[in-house]
C-alpha cells in the first residue's frame, strides 16, 4: 500500500439547492482501507480547514468533520500524539442497513506541515476550484 494517499476527499457534485455537495472520502492506513460518501456543506469544509491551520497548537473542543448520506456516515477526528508535533485522524466510516451494519474505524498520523497542506486544499474542494484535496501517506 506504498505511494497513496493517507486520506482523500473527492467533490463528487456541484451544490444543490441545499447548498449541499456530495463527497467520496478514502482513508488508509497500512492495513485498512475503507470509503465512504456523504453530503456537507463548503461551509463545513471550510471550517474543517480552519481547524486543521491551527492544529496542534489549540485543538478546537470539536475538531471533527462529518459527511452523511442516507445510511453511511463519515466522521473524521483529530488528536495531538505527542509535543513533537504529531497528529492522530481518526477516521470512522458506518453504513448502517437494517439488519446488518458496516463499520471501519481507523487511525492516521501525521504532522502540522501535511495537514496544512491539506488544509489549504480542502478550501479549493469547498470553493470548487479543484474536486480533490488528500493527505499523503
């Protein structure tokens, strides 16, 4: 699972009347993969982003991103590891169906520089100049 990406987020629609758009988010790790969809808005996209600037230096009392979608839900978290800088994503991605459940609940970590970056692309998914934004692995 060498050279992919950590975590990508892919704009899949433009907004709806909602102001809604609809992403596909991949998270992995060395030994899990996991996708799921979900609708948010460019606002929450851009607020995540804000959250990810300042990180770690104050984490927020809900540094976390979500995405619905009928019986999926994606929910991203972040967590100082450590005072050299590094950052734990928790990445959950459920699709409830009756009578059976999917779940997969994995860990990232990273550093402050990356997740700039991937700060500064999320803000370019949220005003639709670009449809990806990922975290390299």
């Amino acid at each position: 699972m060498t050279n992919k990406h950590a975590l990508v987020f892919h704009r899949l629609s433009k907004p709806d009347e909602d102001n809604l758009i609809f992403i596909r988010i991949r998270a992995r790790n060395e030994v899990v993969e996991a996708t799921g969809e979900g609708y948010t808005s460019a606002e929450s996209l851009r607020e995540f982003a804000d959250e990810l600037d300042v990180f770690p230096r104050h984490i927020p009392s809900s540094s976390a991103f979500s995405a619905q979608c009928g019986s999926c839900e994606v929910v991203i978290e972040l967590e100082t590891l450590d005072g050299s800088g590094h950052v734990g994503i928790k990445v959950s991605i459920q699709e409830s169906t009756t009578p059976r459940s999917n779940t997969a609940t994995l860990w990232l970590t990273t550093n402050p520089h990356a997740l700039m970056g991937l700060s500064q692309q999320l803000r370019k998914v949220a005003d639709l100049s670009s449809d990806i934004a990922d975290l390299p692995s």
